[in-house]
C-alpha cells in the first residue's frame, strides 16, 4: 500500500466528473487500500478519489472504526431534519465552513469485493458519505456555503495556498493531519 498526494484546491480534477465503474478490479482495490492508507496518514475520515487525482468512482470513509469502501455510491434517500456542523476537507488544509446537509441518509454502493450494499447512516457518518459523495461529482464543502461565508473560507485558503505548489499536498510520514479539533474529509 502506498501513501499517495493529495491534491488541493485549485486542481481541476477536484471539480471532474468521475467515472463509475463497470466491476471492481484488482485496480480498484489497490485504489481503494492506497486511499485507506492516505486517509490515514492524513489524519482524515473520508477520502474520494479525485483528491488523489484519480476519476474512477470510488471513494472511502471510516468514522470512529466504522470503515467503508464505496464504488460507484449512490443517496437513495435522505430523511430527517437539516443539521449543520462544521466541515473541513483534507483538499483545502486549514480552512473550514458550516454546512447544512440533511441529518439522516441512505446510500448504496459496492464494496470492495464489487457485491452491492445498503447503509443507512445519521450524524457524523452521514454527514461524512454526503461530503464524499459530493466530492465524487466535483462538489466541494465551499459550494454549499453562503456567499459571505465562501468568500471568507476562500480568503483564509489564499494564505494558505502557497504551501502546495502545483497543487500537491505531500503527506509527512507518520501522520500529519490538521491539529484543528474538528476533522477533515
Ligand atoms: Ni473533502
């Protein structure tokens, strides 16, 4: 398994399209160990495949041990009322918003073994897949904040931008993962 670099704002492949998948290949389970991996060292509980510069449809995600691989996920049903928290995402370090999503949401998606699975999720992990997702149809955090809020969020990542020539986030080895409270997707 590998450690890969994460890309950040400002690479166009955060904001591709990605590609489903017709099976889950032996390709795609290297993808999906070297993004758990990624995830990981970046201290992260979600990870979607363009931010490791990749447009296959896939992403991963693992809130408090609960660890899932999805290829070619799908929200079937959101239910509940709206909650906002705080986001951050590990393709815009340092740089967070409050983002409303719906409190409760079903998706189904294939695992790593290409079988078909349906979880239902709420708080955290909700929140989690739905920000993955988004990610996996060139959504960011920053698109569902108000125009105040976006301008703010895009000011902090001015300062911050110049630490990620070409828009390369390389990962320090053991870990260096945002010492903000909140955590990163
Ligand atoms: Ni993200």
């Amino acid at each position: 398994m590998s450690v890969l670099a994460i890309r950040v704002l400002g690479d166009p492949v955060l904001r591709e399209e990605t590609r489903p998948l017709a099976e889950v290949t032996d390709d795609t389970r290297r993808l999906i160990d070297d993004m758990f991996e990624t995830m990981y060292a970046a201290n992260g509980i979600g990870l979607a495949a363009p931010q490791v510069g990749r447009i296959e449809r896939v992403c991963v995600v693992d809130v408090d041990g609960a660890a899932y691989a999805l290829v070619n996920p799908e929200v079937v049903r959101t239910t509940g009322p709206k909650a906002k928290a705080e986001e951050g995402c590990l393709s815009i370090p340092d740089v967070y918003g409050d983002v409303e999503r719906p409190s409760c949401v079903t998706v189904q998606a294939l695992d790593r073994d290409g079988a078909p699975f349906e979880v239902t999720a709420e708080g955290l992990l909700a929140r989690c897949f739905q920000h993955e997702i988004d990610h996996l149809h060139g959504k960011l955090f920053l698109d569902h904040l108000s125009f105040l809020k976006r301008r703010a969020a895009l000011a902090r990542w001015e300062e911050e931008k110049d630490q990620y020539p070409g828009y390369i986030r390389i990962l320090k080895p053991g870990g260096s993962g945002s010492e903000h409270p909140e955590e990163e997707l």
